[in-house]
C-alpha cells in the first residue's frame, strides 16, 4: 500500500532536473547576453536584441524541460522584451514572462535564490491593471515579499522591494531597502548586472530625493 501511494505522489510530482555543467554554461550566456543588451545597447536597438535572445531563451527551456533556471530566464527575457517594445504589443510578452515564472515556481521556488518571486512581483507591480493587463499591487506585495525572505540581502530582491515602496509612496522604506540593495555582495559572473543595476539604485534614490523636497 505504501508503494501505492508513494507511486501516485511520485506521479503528480514536477520532475526537477539540475542542470548540468553545459547548461550552467548556457544559463551564464544567456544572463551576460540579456546585461549587454539592458545596460550597453541604446535604447532603440534593444528591442530587436531582446528577441533573438527570447528565441535563444526558449530553446534553452526546451533543451532542459524539468528545470526552474531557463524557464525564470525565459521569464526574464520576454519580461524585459516587452518593455523595450512598449504599448499593446507588449501584453502578450507579459503574459507569455508570466506563464514561464509560474512553471519555474512550481518547480522550484527557491531556484536562483527566489528570482522567480522576484521577476514575478516586479511584473505584477508594473503591467496595467485590468482591463488592460493583469497588474495587482497586492500580489506584487506578496510576491516580493516572498523573494526576500529567501534573499534577504540581494540585490534585484531589495531594489525591486524598494521600487514598489516607491510606488506606494513609502519613501523612507524605500530608501532603506536601496541602501540594503547596494551593500549586497557582488555576484560571481554578474559584474556587468551589478554594475546596472547599481547605476537603477542611484537614479531611484534621486527620485526618492526629488519626491521629498
């Protein structure tokens, strides 16, 4: 009976594969690839960047079905397509970003240390509520929430918690989570994200800034 019913959990269950050495490899060229284009292409060549790189990003999730990493990725990519593009053309984008980190947290929520929650909250935050879109400053909450209870001290998990504490105009919260965000430990592989990503801190801090004079 016991093997019975450990059968039909085993059944239900996602099979996680861990990635192997080459698709460790894969996930580090598709993360350097998405930091070139957000922080070192101009703005109006990113959009067709971010493209091919979502075409390299599925077939990244195909090559590795069972895994959380290139589906987050993939979420990520299509995520940061969509804002390159702008406009109606991009809540198809959104929506597709959203699927691919829904699968990767029923995978494995933990995986890249929440970045799933993370890339999650941040679109919640971010997409036009309805009718338009599928936003939801609650859910953003919850989400983000989430991402920082296991990375307290990342820095995409704090500055992401910041920027939606700026949103609801929770300036001194805000604030110290940008302060938090810029003392997390730098990333092996990530100097380039780092560096962007430090260069989005300072820029809200000044909006914090502006916001209170």
């Amino acid at each position: 009976m016991k093997r019975l019913l450990l059968a039909g959990v085993l059944a239900f269950s996602p099979l996680v594969w861990a990635l192997d050495q080459a698709g460790n490899q894969r996930l580090s060229e598709v993360q350097q690839r998405w930091a070139q284009i957000q922080y070192q292409l101009p703005e109006a060549q990113r959009a067709k960047a971010f493209e091919a790189l979502a075409v390299e990003a599925a077939g990244f999730v195909r090559q590795y079905p069972g895994s959380a990493e290139p589906l987050i990725w993939e979420g990520i990519v299509n995520s940061s397509w969509a804002g390159a593009t702008g406009g109606l053309g991009a809540l198809g984008k959104v929506k597709a970003a959203r699927a691919s980190l829904e699968k990767a947290l029923a995978l494995d929520p933990k995986a890249l240390q929440g970045s799933a929650y993370t890339s999650l909250g941040a679109l919640y935050d971010r997409v036009p509520g309805w009718p338009l879109g599928f936003g939801d400053q609650d859910k953003a909450e919850a989400m983000l929430r989430q991402a920082l209870a296991i990375n307290p001290d990342g820095i995409d998990s704090n500055y992401f918690w910041a920027d939606h504490l700026y949103r609801q105009n929770r300036y001194g919260e805000a604030r110290a989570a940008l302060d938090k965000a810029l003392h997390a430990a730098p990333r092996p592989g990530r100097g380039l994200a780092d560096q962007g990503r430090r260069g989005e801190i300072d820029a809200l801090l000044k909006a914090i800034e502006d916001k209170q004079d």
